[in-house]
C-alpha cells in the first residue's frame, strides 16, 4: 500500500474484534481514509483511527446538505484472495453526484486507491460467510462554515467500513407510496446523495408500523411508473422475462442493477427496461403472469419481494425466492466470491 500508517492506526488494527453476529453497517472498521479539499485541491490523504468527527456548527452540510456517497464492497474470495466488485462505477458515480451538488469530484484515481487501503488493511474483517462481506462507504461533506446558500470550499472525503451482512434476506414487503415522491423531476434523484434517502424517512417510518419494509418510489410527475425501492433498483419476472424501469432521471443507477442486466443474458434471460405501470404489475401479480418481483442493490444484493401493499389492496407473490432471482443471486455471489470466471472482468484484486 503507498499510503503508511501510524503507530496509533496498527495498534487500533491489532486491537479490534468483530463481534458474532454483525447485521448490516452497525459494527465499523477501526480505521478510515480522510482526505481534505481547500483551495482548488486535494490532500494526499491518510488512514485514520475510525472516529467521530470534528465539524463546524455552521458547516455548509448541516444546514444545506451538500453530501454524497457511495455504497461497494469487498469480497474474501475462495481462494483466498480479496476482490473488489466494479469499483471504477462507484468513483464515477461519485464523481457525478459531486458535480450535481456543485461538489469537487475525487480523482478516480485516489477513490481507488482509498478504497484499496481501507480494504487491505481491514482484509482481516472481512467475513467468509457467503452473502457476507465488508461494506464500504466513501463520503464527501462540504465543511466550510459559513450560512449563506453557496458551495462550499472546503471539503473532507472519507472512507468508513463496516463487516457486514446482507441488508435484506428476503420476504421483503414492500409498499406502494402514492403520495409522497422520494426525487423531483429534474432533481437529485439519479444522484447518491443524502437528501434523497431523507426525503424517504416520513414513508417508511409510516409503513414499518404497518408491518412492511421498504416504500415502492413511483414517478414524480405522475405516480403511475414504478421508480425504485428506497436504496435499492426494481425487478419483476413476466412471462419468464425480466422487466426494469428504464432509467428516468429520477432513478438511481445501480452499480447492481446494471450487473444483473448483463450478467441475465448470459443466464438465457432477456431483459427489458421500460416503463412499469404499476397497476400493470398488480393486474399481472393477480393473473400470475408476474411470477417474482425482488430488490436489488450493493447493500441488499437481491432480495425476493413477498407481498407488495396499496392501500386498496395487496398482492402477495411466492414466500419462498422464485427460480429466477435465485439463479441471479447465485450467479452473481458465485463471480463476486470467486466460485466462477469473471466473464466481465468486474472483480478487482486488493
Ligand atoms: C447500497 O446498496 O450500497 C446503498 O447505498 C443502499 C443503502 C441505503 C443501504
């Protein structure tokens, strides 16, 4: 690794444990990457014990929420080795949520090389379990305190991680938000940035009440065309093909959803990306044309979806995962843990 650590980072290294059971992004790494942007350029940055922040009151991201980030991960392969699963799509990614916020992007470069360091020095961490892996978070902030609504220059970059498990299981239960929007037309929806996972708190908060998990987003023009679910991308089973919403602006692209486009054709599926009706689907959910529905994304895989709720009435799909997401699930954890070839050259070597 080209970045050194401090005696203080080894001895935060040596001494830590994961506890047994680690769910999902609640036990952290004891070390993360930091680096600072002030006038017009980037420190080298530097690994860090894992910590609390330092930050101003008056801060530009408390107050107007200049923040993005990105979700990845690190594998233990079977033959031992730790990969990274596409991690050029998360610095982009992040480089294009930086721009839309009128943020500095991370030079790919020193993305990648962060993300490296935090996953070597963490390898330790990482879980063997299949489905289980160390979960990454690089983060931008805008830091320069001061209250009047203009960007920053001032900005501090981190890379957090965290052991973790699958987000979902499975038998999700979803429910469909027909009030609520969680992107504008035109606004930050295609873009990983924290206001659009706040705009969907109210919903969920409402609906975990209900018994269910996850908010179904739907268009913002006109609540009619399914968008995604809250942090992860929509798919749907018809007639043995799979069916996405076409990318709408609005819509985040996941670095998962766009695996699982390509790596289905290799599987014999054809896939469409269009627009979703969502009272279609619940007419072909009824008929049994639409045989699965699950959620997909860095965080939570694929996740088979059990009943979808609206407030006339619900629909239920198979409690148990379907063929097809099974095969996808396989296929893809089979690539990122090493168990087949990378036909796609999609795992990076730390
Ligand atoms: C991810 O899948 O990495 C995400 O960022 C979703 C998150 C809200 C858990």
């Amino acid at each position: 690794m080209s970045i050194a650590i401090s005696p203080e980072v080894a001895e935060r290294l040596r001494g830590f444990e994961a506890p047994e059971r680690l769910g999902f992004g609640s036990v952290m790494a004891p070390v993360m990457f930091r680096a600072v942007y002030q006038d017009g350029c980037w420190s080298g940055g530097e690994l860090i014990p894992y910590g609390p922040l330092q930050i101003d009151p008056a801060a530009k991201v408390l107050h107007y929420a200049q923040t993005c980030f990105e979700g990845m991960k690190a594998y233990r392969r079977v033959d031992g080795s730790i990969g990274l699963f596409r991690p050029e799509k998360n610095a982009r990614r992040m480089a294009y949520s930086a721009r839309r916020l009128c943020m500095p992007e991370i030079p790919e470069g020193m993305f990648l090389e962060a993300v490296r360091c935090v996953t070597a020095y963490c390898a330790y961490l990482i879980p063997a379990a299949s489905g289980e892996s160390l979960y990454l978070r690089p983060l931008l902030i805008g830091t320069q305190p001061d209250l009047s609504v203009s960007a920053s220059n001032i900005y501090e970059f981190y890379v957090i991680a965290s052991p973790s498990e699958a987000y979902h299981s499975g038998n999700m239960r979803v429910w469909i938000e027909r009030d609520d929007t969680r992107a504008a037309l035109g606004g930050t929806g295609d873009a990983k940035v924290g206001g659009n996972y706040a705009a969907s708190l109210q919903s969920v908060a409402q609906l975990k009440a209900r018994g269910y998990d996850q908010s179904l987003w739907l268009s913002p023009s006109d609540r009619k065309q399914i968008e995604e679910l809250s942090g992860m991308n929509f798919f749907a089973v018809i007639d043995g093909q799979l069916h996405t919403p076409k990318l709408s602006g609005s819509i985040l692209e996941g670095v998962t959803r766009d695996s699982l486009i390509e790596l289905a054709g290799t599987l014999g599926y054809r896939v469409h990306e269009r627009e979703m009706d969502i009272d279609d689907l619940l007419a072909l959910i009824g008929s049994g044309t639409c045989s699965e529905a699950f959620a997909c994304g860095t965080a939570a895989i694929i996740s088979p979806i059990s009943v979808i709720g609206d407030a006339g009435h619900s629909v239920s799909l198979p409690q148990v995962p379907g063929p097809v997401s099974t095969a996808l699930r396989s296929a893809l954890l089979d690539i990122q843990e090493g168990r087949a070839e990378d036909p796609f050259g999609w795992m990076q070597q730390v």
